[in-house]
C-alpha cells in the first residue's frame, strides 16, 4: 500500500530511479496554469504597498530598538559621584527624571496598560527616591506621590502581574522614602501587608537557600541594600562589566563597591543611549536572532536573505570565539544552534549542556521560571540530527516535562502579556519535523504579538521582537500566495475532466489534498510550476495505486507498464482498455509538460528521467501485485527494499527538483547522496503507514512491514516490541535525513534537498495520531490554506 492510501490523507506517492533510458526526448509545449487578469492587478499593487514595509524591516537589522526604563534610569541616576557624595555621576539622567514625568504623575510606560500598574508604582517610587536624594524637583515629587496614592491598591493585588523582584524591592525602597522624610501615603495595613509578604519571601527563600534564590536576590540587589552579601554578587559579574544586563543592578552594585568593571558598564550604556536607559542591556544578538525566527515562521523570510545570512555569519562568528552574550543566556544560546543548525552551520550541541535541567533551574530564569528561554531550549532539541547527541535527548526530555507543567496551570495573566502559552502548546503537540510550511505561518502569524511587551525589574518593548509591520507584510504575503493557490487549484480540478480522470469510477478523487501538500510546503509565487507538477503527480500516483490495488486486471498492469516502457505509442491503439488509455494519456501529458518546463531551467532534457521514475513506481507495485497472487511472502530486507519505491514518492518529489530553481546536474541526480535522500524519506513514509494500517492490512492478508518482521522474528517479537522497534529506525532515518539536507557540502542544491525533508514532514504530519487532526480538521486546514484569507484588523483587535 502507498502513502495515498492513508484513511484521511489520500493522494500523494513517489519514487527515484537508477537508470537512465537510451533515448533522448526533445521537451513539449507547457501547459499554462492561467492567471485571471482581476488576480495578477491585485497582486501587482500588493506587491509595490509591501516595499516600504521590506524597507522598513530592512533597516531593523542594523538597529536594535530598546524601549526606555524610568526605573533602572532612576538607579542610574541615583549613583553618586565618587568625588562628592551631594552630586549625581550621572546628571543627566537626573535631568531625564525631571523632564519626562507624565500627566497622571507617574513615571513609566505611556499609555498604561492595565495589566502594569505595578509596573507603574515601581518605577515611580524609584525616581522619586532619585529626585529626592538630590533634593530637587518637590512639585515632581508631590505629583508622583498622588500616583502612587490613587494606585497602591494594585501593590497587594493578587492578579496584578509583578516585575520581578516586586514584592522584595518594592517595600524596600518604601522603607528607604521613609529614611528620607518622603511623605507617603500609605496606610497601616497596606504597608504592614507589603512588609509581611517580603519577609516571608526572604524566610522562605533563604531556608532554601538553592542557587537559583542567590541568583534572584543578586539580580534584585538594590532591594536588598547594605544587607546584601556583595562579594556573592560579583560572582554574577559578565565581561561587560554588568550583573545579569541589568542597568538597576549594577548601578546599585557601583554605589556599594565602586566597582571599575560596574562603571565601565555604567559610562557604555550613557554613551550609547544618552541620559535614559533600557531595563536590559546588550539585547542585539538575542533581538537580531528573534528577527529572523519571526521572519521565518510568519513565512517572509525569503524576501531578506541577504540580511539573515548577515546575522548568521555574524552569530557564528560569535558562536566560534565563545562570545559571552552567545552562550550566556539560555534563549539566546539556543536559539542561535537551532538557526545556526538549520541554515547548515557546523555547530555543536555542547555548549547547550550549561543549560541541563539542574543548571536551568539553579540560575536566574530557572528560578524565574522563564518558559521562554525554556521553549527554546525546547526547540533547539528537536535539531537532532547525530547519533550521539545525548545533550539534546536530555533536553528534549526535561524541557517537555517542564513545558507541560506550565501549559496545564495556565497562567492567564502570563497568556494576557505575551503570547509563550499558545506557542507552547503548539510545540508539544506538533513536533518540528511533523509541520508544514504554510500551516506553520498561519498559526505564527495568529500569535504574533506586535506588542510583545516583557516584564523584568520593569516592563520593556523592543520593535525588532514585536512589529506592526512583520505582521502586514506575513498578511499581505499570506493573502497574495493564497489568491494564486486557489487559482492554482481551480486549475488543477479543470484538468482532472479534460483528463478523464474522474471518469475512472475505481479511482479516488483526491486533488484538494494533492495540492494542498504541495502549496502548503512550496508557497512562494515563482513556485508554480513546482506546486503543479507535485500535485498532478500526486493525483496519478494516487490513480495508479487504485489502480493496481483494485481497479486493473494483471492484462491492464502489465500493459500500462508497456506504454510507459515504449512512450512514442499511440494510446487509443495500443492501450487494452480505456481505463489504460486514460491513466497513460495523462502520465503522458504531465510527463512532456514537465519536461518542457525544466527545459529553460535545466538546460536540457529531463524527460528520460521523469519517465523512468515512473516506470521504478509501477514496477513495483507490479511485484507486490504479484506477490500477492502468488502467495508470496518476501523477506523483510526485500519487501522494503522494493516497498521504499511502491510507497510512490518518487514521481511527486523528484521531478518537481527540476523546477524549484537551481540547476541539478546530471552527477547530482545519479549520485549517492541523492538517492539517500530519496531513500531515506520513503522509508520514514513507508515504515510509518505500514504502522497505521497494520491490523487492517493483516485481516486483507495485505504485505505490511509490521506483519513480516514478527513473522520472521520467528513469533518471538510482540506487536508491542515491533512498533517499539520500527519507531526507533523511523527516527534513526528521519535524523540522517535531515542531516543530509543540512549539510552544506553537497552535490545537491539546498532548495532541491530540501523538497525531500518536506515530503518527510508531510508524511509524519499525516499519520501521526493527533487528537485534533482528524478528516474533518484536515479538511479545515486545507480550506485554511486556499479559501479562507488573513483578515489583518482581526488579528490586530486580538492582539490589545
């Protein structure tokens, strides 16, 4: 049985060849997938609106755009100059204070968001304790202090999301007002309330005393004051001189130790923003990176490949000297080996072992339970693609645990700011090497926040993370694509009757699933020509495998085989029956239009090759025919063996190699590599139906992998045992697979090597047991993929 006979997934089979045919076939005229005149104007002028949007995120690759923090501004401006304890070292933060208060009295974020009025009161207090230590700017201070009045119910409110360090600082520097005669307003209870919850933070955090706590109370050092054991800060101190990228921290640190590496860190943030500064700093390659993990999961990614390839090579340069704001973070590190691995870098998982479970949760963000550092770690252990990468299966394991755990508390004030709960579940029920291109897009599109506020010692917001225009522009792109895909498909269904296929009452109409996993992996427009020979052959192999399973005698098999054989036949005379005339007849046709259309791109003819990947296909279903005629009952070596290529991948993935750009030459497409890879991806495929349909196929006493190898264990392999095995040699090959396509010294093209790991996800998308893909839902995703457009408004009321 082929792949097209899965119960919800019908239509597509391939398969290579070894061979080539003594004779040379001159190309035919193409056919031309027409193109309405309304859909080729509309696409014109999304095309030219969507330049500025590209230029503009162009230009984000050469700045990373960090949103101002009141609050670590005010600590900065709080440092005292080392040659008079009565001034500022920094005055000019101390005038950013003074001049960038808002209406309301606060100081913070404009346009408050509800959700961040603690937020709100931290970074108020913090500049007022800074105006006030300078004496200076009262009417400021009185406004502020009104603020703070109107909103301190917020600072006991259980739903209120919490900066970190909230419930520790903030009663802290209460405490410090009061040393300073600043008048609050505040009652008993309420600051009795706020002084109890941090007390009992410290009794409980220092009771267990895990290397995570000292790594929190480090990071929230000014809340800690005078009683703060110092020396046990410096050892969080970076090369830049800071501790942890915090500006608050490492201010309050310089004030207490006059360390030279704290000023240096101190004098290099003034430099580069000027008087106010970020709650975070250095975030480039970390942004940078997010850039291009957006820009390809939304879908854009190929209209900046010049920028991505610059943010790679610069990242791996990174990556070979060890640079510290590579490897410190654990997003950051992971992030960069999962894109760096992808785009065919030789990078190693070693350095990800810093971030083993242990590890993760004794430092600041395992304590913090940061689950998106945790998500990209994650990700980053799904790019197993070496035997021997025990780091990244330990990874798997623990942050997939971790993941789930996060995902069933369904934290509804975390899903509020920020969008890791829907991408979590996501990542869980759909591993990286069961999505498809454009279904992926659809749903990032879906979450993408272009607010992506975050919150640490304050909120923050950077425009390279979270962007308007990355979210018009994956819309636009979506839209246009889909417009050309259902033309596309209309097409592909006019050509099913001009070829009499529907006239064939045997044969399952199956062309909406034929190419949707053809648009749903080669979206782009200039893909055409590849998204139809994909589905065409995807409808014949479908044909031909009813063919041969149900709808042929052995006279009409044979035959078949015989026209493919001569090919300059007549099909009305020679064809034994007009089921024969019709199959052929449109093997035929998509066979010469084909050809011609990798012609101009090929230089040559590929013709011979095309048919004779068909020829392996039919082959082969001929001898499972016969093996079950004749009661044949082969060795599991040689079932596979010729299973591999009945599978019938070949004619969909293999011819469409010629038609997705680059040049493939002749000593590529007889090469070992490339029947590797052709080999490696139908046997991921076969092995994985040969699972699904076992108990059926066993009743039919159909051949089925599963079958024999217990039949020729000897009876001593449960059914148990054997799947158990044959999950193992399904990931053994789907490993080797991608590393092949990953690695970049190749005689195939990146583009063409990359066709065979798609039809491999495809095929694990379509037979994995998910709760929520059934028929129906896959008919809904198809529908989602050629009907129904990404209404942008929508998307952005959801995201407020």
């Amino acid at each position: 049985m082929s792949f097209s006979q899965l119960n919800t997934f019908r239509c597509c089979t391939f398969s290579p060849s070894e061979k080539k045919l003594g004779k040379v076939l001159l190309p035919q005229a193409a056919s031309i997938v027409p193109r309405t005149n309304g859909t080729a104007e509309v696409n014109a002028a999304v095309l030219q609106s969507l330049d500025g949007t590209k230029k503009r995120i162009k230009e984000m690759f050469n700045k990373v755009d960090l949103s101002v923090s009141s609050y670590d501004t005010a600590w900065v401006a709080m440092v005292p100059s080392p040659n008079s304890g009565k001034e500022p070292f920094f005055p000019e933060c101390v005038n950013w204070l003074l001049d960038n208060q808002l209406h309301d009295g606060s100081w913070g974020p404009p346009n408050l968001h509800q959700l961040l009025t603690k937020d709100a009161l931290l970074s108020t207090l913090a500049c007022i304790l800074a105006l006030k230590r300078w004496n200076i700017g009262e009417e400021l201070i009185d406004k502020g202090l009104h603020f703070i009045e109107s909103n301190l119910a917020s600072a006991t409110d259980r739903e209120q999301p919490s900066p970190v360090g909230f419930g520790i600082i903030f009663p802290s520097m209460i405490e410090s007002a009061m040393n300073l005669d600043v008048n609050l307003p505040l009652g008993g209870l309420t600051l009795d309330a706020l002084l109890l919850r941090r007390d009992f933070e410290l009794q409980r955090g220092n009771r267990s005393n895990s290397e995570g706590w000292r790594a929190y109370l480090a990071y929230i050092s000014e809340g800690i004051g005078k009683s703060q054991d110092w020396e046990m800060v410096m050892k969080y101190q970076k090369k830049n001189g800071s501790l942890f990228n915090s500006p608050s921290t490492t201010a309050a640190a310089f004030t207490h130790l006059n360390n030279a590496g704290c000023l240096s860190y101190l004098r290099s943030l003034i430099e580069k923003f000027g008087s106010a500064v970020p709650t975070i700093y250095p975030l480039d390659n970390y942004a940078r990176l997010s850039m291009v993990s957006s820009l390809e999961s939304m879908g854009v990614d190929r209209h900046f490949r010049e920028e991505i390839r610059s943010v790679l090579d610069e990242t791996y340069r990174c990556w070979l000297q060890g640079d510290e704001d590579i490897f410190s973070g654990a997003g950051t590190c992971a992030m960069a080996f999962r894109l760096l691995r992808l785009h065919g870098y030789d990078v190693s998982a070693d350095p990800l072992s810093q971030f083993s479970e242990d590890s993760f949760f004794n430092s600041l963000g395992g304590y913090l339970k940061d689950t998106g550092a945790a998500l990209e770690l994650f990700r980053a252990s799904e790019v197993i693609i070496h035997p021997d990468e025990s780091v990244l299966e330990k990874q798997h394991y623990w942050t997939s645990h971790f993941l789930k755990q996060e995902l069933s508390n369904n934290l509804t004030q975390a899903h509020k700011l920020n969008n890791h709960i829907d991408q979590v579940d996501d990542a869980l029920r759909f591993p990286s090497y069961a999505t498809l291109g454009r279904l992926s897009s659809r749903k990032s599109i879906k979450y993408y926040n272009t607010d992506s506020t975050k919150i640490l010692k304050s909120s923050y917001r950077c425009s390279n993370v979270g962007n308007e225009d990355f979210l018009k522009l994956a819309v636009e792109d979506f839209n246009m694509c889909q417009s050309i895909h259902r033309e596309e498909l209309k097409y592909l269904s006019r050509w099913v009757v001009e070829s009499r296929l529907d006239k064939l009452e045997f044969a399952r109409q199956k062309q909406a699933y034929c190419y949707f996993s053809a648009a749903a992996t080669l979206f782009p427009p200039e893909l055409s020509d590849a998204r139809i020979s994909w589905a065409k052959n995807g409808v014949l192999t479908t044909v031909v495998d009813d063919f041969f399973d149900v709808g042929g005698s052995e006279e009409e098999l044979v035959n078949l085989i015989q026209l493919i054989e001569k090919w300059d036949v007549n099909a009305k005379t020679d064809s034994c029956s007009e089921q024969v005339e019709i199959i052929f007849s449109a093997i035929k046709s998509t066979i010469n239009e084909i050809g011609a259309n990798a012609f101009p791109r090929q230089q040559r003819s590929v013709t011979n090759h095309v048919i004779e990947i068909w020829l392996d296909l039919v082959k082969s279903m001929l001898k499972e025919t016969q093996w079950l005629l004749n009661n044949s009952v082969p060795a599991l070596d040689e079932y596979m063996e010729n299973a591999y290529v009945s599978f019938a991948l070949g004619p969909i993935v293999l011819p469409a190699l010629y038609l997705v750009g680059p040049k493939l030459s002749e000593e590529a497409v007889w090469s070992f590599e490339f029947h590797q890879l052709y080999k490696l991806m139908s046997t991921c495929g076969r092995l994985l139906n040969d699972m699904q349909t076992f108990k059926r196929e066993s009743a039919e006493g159909k051949l089925n992998a599963v079958t024999l190898a217990m039949l020729h264990g000897n009876g001593s392999a449960t059914e148990e045992e054997t799947f158990s095995e044959m999950k193992s040699i399904i990931t053994i090959k789907r490993r080797e697979l991608q590393r092949l396509v990953l690695q970049k010294d190749s005689l195939v093209p990146r583009a063409c090597k990359d066709l065979f790991w798609n039809m491999c996800k495809i095929v694990h998308l379509f037979y994995a047991k998910h709760d929520g893909f059934t028929g129906h839902d896959l008919m809904k995703t198809v529908n989602g993929l050629t009907e129904e457009p990404i209404i942008l408004s929508e998307l952005q009321v959801e995201s407020k």
